[in-house]
C-alpha cells in the first residue's frame, strides 16, 4: 500500500458455537460500520473505489483452519482486499454450553479486526 489513509480497528465475539468465522465477520462489521470515507474517491487513482487497497489483520484466538477468509471478504465492499491472519484476539467463557446453539464447550471467541485503507 503506498499511501495509508484510514486504519478503523474492530472486535467481533460469537458467545456459542465456538464459530472463528462469525467472530472475524462481527469485527470487521465493527470496524467499519460506523465510518464514512466521502472524501476517498478524490485521492483514488482515477477515483475508482476497486482500485482502493484494504488490508485485513485478524487477530484469531482459535480455529485459525476453519476461518472462511472468503466469507469475511463479503463484508468489504470495494476494493483490493488482502487478509493477514495473525495469533491472538481472546479466548474466555460464555458462563454456559447451550446445545441448541451448537456449543461444544463454554468457550466464546473474540476475534480483533484492523482495517487500513488506502491506495
């Protein structure tokens, strides 16, 4: 990316299921959804907002095999998008296992989001 414009920063938890791909799409809905970039088509090359760069970083407690990277693309709309999947974000307890929601423990997944856009 050679010009950094905005880095927007998310955390996404699934309380039951233990599912690391809701977690990573909650964060990154968190990171972004709240913002407005009305001014970055006037730095864009062309002003195409598919020639804009977004890069990723999740930080993923668990799971890291079963991330769907593709379904957590869905959430960007625009763009060239790159993932870097690093180790962290939070493992800790929902306080019960709910087998109707899939739980296979007490564990709830946090997963942190870091979005940087630019060009």
């Amino acid at each position: 990316m050679e010009k950094l414009m905005f880095v927007e920063i998310g955390m996404g938890i699934d309380l039951h299921g233990q599912n690391v791909t809701k977690a990573a799409v909650r964060a990154v809905q968190n990171a972004i959804h709240h913002n407005s970039m009305p001014g970055i088509r006037s730095v864009l090359p062309e002003g195409d907002l598919n020639r804009m760069k977004v890069h990723v970083r999740l930080a993923v407690p668990a799971d890291k095999e079963l991330l769907d990277v593709d379904r957590v693309r869905e959430e960007l709309p625009y763009g060239q998008i790159t993932f870097d999947i690093v180790d962290g974000g939070m493992l800790t307890t929902s306080g019960i296992v709910l087998a109707d929601k899939d739980d296979r423990n007490d564990l709830a997944y946090v997963v942190v989001a870091s979005v940087e856009v630019g060009y």
